[in-house]
C-alpha cells in the first residue's frame, strides 16, 4: 500500500509471506507453525490503527507490545528524529563525551521518576536496562564489603527480557528450559496471583501472605547472600497479575528489614500506562533502582534506562572505578531525542490523567459487563492495563488443561476479527495506545465478546 521500491520486487502478501517464511526467525515464535500460517504483514498504522498488506484496518489493543502509548503517526517524534539525524545522528557516551539529547533526557527522567532516582544509565532495551542493573547491584554490594550478596529475588512468571542474564531472572519456566537457564545466583518466588491461587482469602489477608514468600526466600538463602527484589509493578507478560492492596507496601518492609534492594521493573507499567507516571506511584513503590524502556519513546525508537538511587549511585560513583559496561547506542541522540518529545507529548495532552481519570475506569467498565460470560473467571486492571481470565468451571474455579489452548484461540478469533489482544496462558490481556478513544474501546470490547462467544462454541473441540 505504501513504498513500492522494495529490492526484493514483492508486491503481494503472498511475496511477503513467501520471503518471511523463507529468512525470517521470529522472536518468541514456532518458526515451523509460523511459516506454515504465513504471518500477517503490517504495513503502517495511524492512532490505534494498524494496516496490513492486504488493506484491512486491524485494531491495536496492545499498543505493539505494551509501548506505543502516544499512538501511531505522530509528525512530532518524525520531526524531533529528522532534525536530530540532520543535526547530529550518532555519537557516544564513552570516553569523556556527551551529547546534549543524553543530558537532557537524564535530566527530565530524574525529574518525573519518583524522589531519590537521581542518576540514569541509558541503554537500549528494557532487557538491557535489566541487565545493567544486575551488573550494578553486584558491583555495588562487593563495593560495600559485601560480596557474597548475589542473589536476586523475582517472581514466577515475572518478565524481565531475553539476555542469558535477564531470561534468568525471569521466572518463565519455559524460557529457562531452552539453553540450560537460570544462570546461578538467581530465585524466584510465587506471583501474587489470586484469583489462580487463593480466591478465597481475603485480598488483604493474600498480600500479607504473598509478600511473606519473599522473606521465606530470603531466610532460606540466607539474609547475607540476597543482593535485591525485583518486581514489576504489575506483571505483564506473566499474564497481568495485579498485586492485592498492601503487597507493595509488605515487599518494601521486607527488603528493608534485610537491607534488600528494591528494583521496579516499569518497563511497562511506566509512562502513564497504570493511570500516574509509573506502577511505582500508583502503589506507592519508593524503589531503590528502575528500570523504564517501551513507554519511554512510545517505541518509536530503541531506547531504554536504568534509574539508579543515591545509596546506589552514592557508591558506585565515589568508590567503583571504572564501570566496565554500555553499549554502542546507549543514550543514541536520535533515540533520546525522540524519548523527550515524546514525554513532552504526554505532558502537553495530559495523557497520563487521562488514563486514570477518563479512558481507564472506561474500559474497565465495559470490560466488566464480560463478567457474566460463562468463559470469563475475573476481570482485573488498572489504568489501561486489563486482563480477563478464562475458566473451565466458575462454580468449581477449575482452569483449562492444557493451559494456554482456549486463550490462543480466544486471541486467533480476535486477530480474524481484526482486532490485536494477546493470550498469555488462558488471561486475555489489553494494553492499547493512551490516546485510545471510547468509541474504539468499544469495538475492542465487542470484539473481544464476539470472540469469547466463538471461543465457547470450539470448546468441545479444545478440550482433552
Ligand atoms: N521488562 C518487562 C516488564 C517487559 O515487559 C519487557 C518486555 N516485554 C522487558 C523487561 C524486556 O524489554 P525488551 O523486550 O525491550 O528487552
């Protein structure tokens, strides 16, 4: 529909098809399945609008994944990247040099990140940023005198990225099967989740509870071998597990209690995504590190950071050395250029109020009208984070074997109908663009429906 130059000569879906299936290793995919199905071919995008290569118009509930919060097709970030490559299109931070972008960006992310994140090391991906920050908690506690806390906490199903080191603090099991992962030095802890777990206890009694797993994991390791605690906010990919009131303000006590530093993976609740700047201010999160990328330029370009706190920063600065780490793009001019217009754009149009006073609480209501649905076990979000969990039997809170089936094809009815939501396990998850209208949630929401009624009649056909 758009460029027509292409090297290659495709014109047609088949073409691109043909070649994507003949070169193209996808990330978290079945490259065999894949390639077989044919992928379907996204060509450009317009507020929470995608278009494929065949011209049909397909609804992006997930904002690409999780971080397109500005919407599609913003001249602003397109000029603000023009301007800064014309200008200045690369230089590095190594050896003795900056770049205004770089400065400016650390600055404004000192700025809106919670008091005492005074100090950004910029990279590239939030997996990067992830990883950086495990090489710094390291560092920092051998500086302290304290070598022998390595270990990091994380959480079952918490996500943290693809590195060897990151996949590692991750909690999906599935990941850490493939290459021989967890690397030593990192554990992990039940999620507060629940609905899956406990739907019985009392929300309040339940976060007292989860958040005691984690000092359970730290008396077990040993107080002196635990380096930190990471968590996100809310979990994401692990399939949108919102923590029950209190849980942060108990995992907080904990690692103070044991002088474990606390990490806030907001890689994709930051950015107004949860209704305030970040997971961290909505629960009232005072983390010792952060981590931010997606949201941070609303994906337009790579670009993620590390926020590092003055007891951190304190030491490492006066006491570390040289720090032995970066990357050839950290704090790339275009990228971080690009990040602050974006940030800018937010702050301009009062998107992230938004989001907690207006769009949020909106699809959280239409949302809920699904819960009568005899698929739908709980519906749960906050800001513009949703998930909707499907269950075999309500009245006996049995799930489905095996799990994931239903909700892969939940999400496949979905995409026919032209509308993007992902399926993690059996929980249909919704994280579209900040800028998403209530006319659009309400074809998101109707599509979803539509979908959940056709998931229901294959039932027959997906279960053992
Ligand atoms: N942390 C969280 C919470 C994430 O959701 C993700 C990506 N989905 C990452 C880290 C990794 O970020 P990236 O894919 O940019 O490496």
């Amino acid at each position: 529909a758009s460029r027509t130059c292409w090297e290659s000569g495709a014109q047609s879906s088949a073409d691109w098809r043909a070649l994507d299936a003949a070169h193209n290793l996808h990330p978290f995919s079945d490259h065999k399945a894949l390639a077989t199905e044919g992928s379907r071919v996204i060509t450009r995008a317009e507020g929470v609008w995608l278009w494929d290569s065949d011209g049909t118009r397909v609804l992006d509930g997930m904002a690409g994944l999780w971080c397109v919060n500005v919407g599609y097709g913003r001249p602003e970030l397109v000029q603000t990247a023009a301007r800064q490559m014309t200008e200045l299109p690369y230089y590095n931070l190594f050896f003795k040099t900056a770049t205004p972008p770089a400065i400016e960006l650390s600055r404004k992310l000192v700025e809106l990140t919670p008091p005492g994140l005074n100090h950004v090391f910029l990279v590239n991906s939030g997996s990067e940023a992830n990883d950086t920050i495990i090489r710094m908690v390291r560092h920092f506690w051998a500086l302290e005198g304290q070598p022998e806390r390595r270990v990091i906490i994380a959480r079952d199903n918490g996500y943290h990225g693809s590195t060897l080191a990151v996949a590692s603090m991750s909690g999906m099991t599935a990941m850490h099967k493939q290459g021989g992962l967890p690397l030593p030095d990192f554990a992990h802890i039940r999620e507060p989740h629940r609905f899956k777990v406990a739907p019985n206890t009392p929300p309040e009694a339940f976060a007292h509870e989860a958040a005691g797993w984690l000092e359970e994991a730290i008396l077990s390791i040993g107080p002196g071998r635990v380096a930190a605690f990471i968590g996100e906010p809310i979990q994401g990919a692990g399939g949108l597990i919102v923590p029950p009131p209190g849980y942060w303000a108990e995992i907080q006590r904990i690692c103070t209690k044991y002088d474990v530093l606390l990490i806030a993976d907001e890689v994709i609740c930051g950015f107004g995504r949860t209704g305030q700047w970040f997971g961290s201010d909505t629960y009232r999160i005072r983390p010792d590190m952060m981590t931010l990328a997606k949201g941070l330029s609303s994906g337009y370009m790579p670009v993620a950071a590390a926020m590092v706190g003055d007891r951190v920063a304190a030491t490492l600065i006066d006491r570390g050395g040289e720090f032995l780490h970066g990357f050839t793009s950290s704090g790339h001019p275009t990228a971080c250029a690009v990040a602050l217009e974006n940030i800018s754009i937010l702050e301009r149009e009062g998107l992230v109020d938004r989001v907690r006073e207006d769009i949020g609480p909106y699809l959280m209501s239409r949302l809920e009208t699904l819960r009568d649905h005899p698929l739908v076990g709980e519906v749960r979000g906050q800001g513009l984070l949703a998930g909707v969990e499907l269950i075999r039997d309500k009245a006996h809170h049995t799930f489905f074997s095996p799990v994931g089936r239903v909700g892969a094809r939940c999400r496949d009815h979905c995409f026919r109908n032209n509308a993007v939501v992902r399926a993690v396990y059996d929980t249909m998850v919704m994280a579209p663009p900040l800028v998403i209208g209530r006319d659009e949630i309400d074809i998101l929401v109707d599509t979803l429906s539509h979908a959940l009624d056709q998931t229901h009649q294959d039932l027959p056909r997906l279960l053992d």
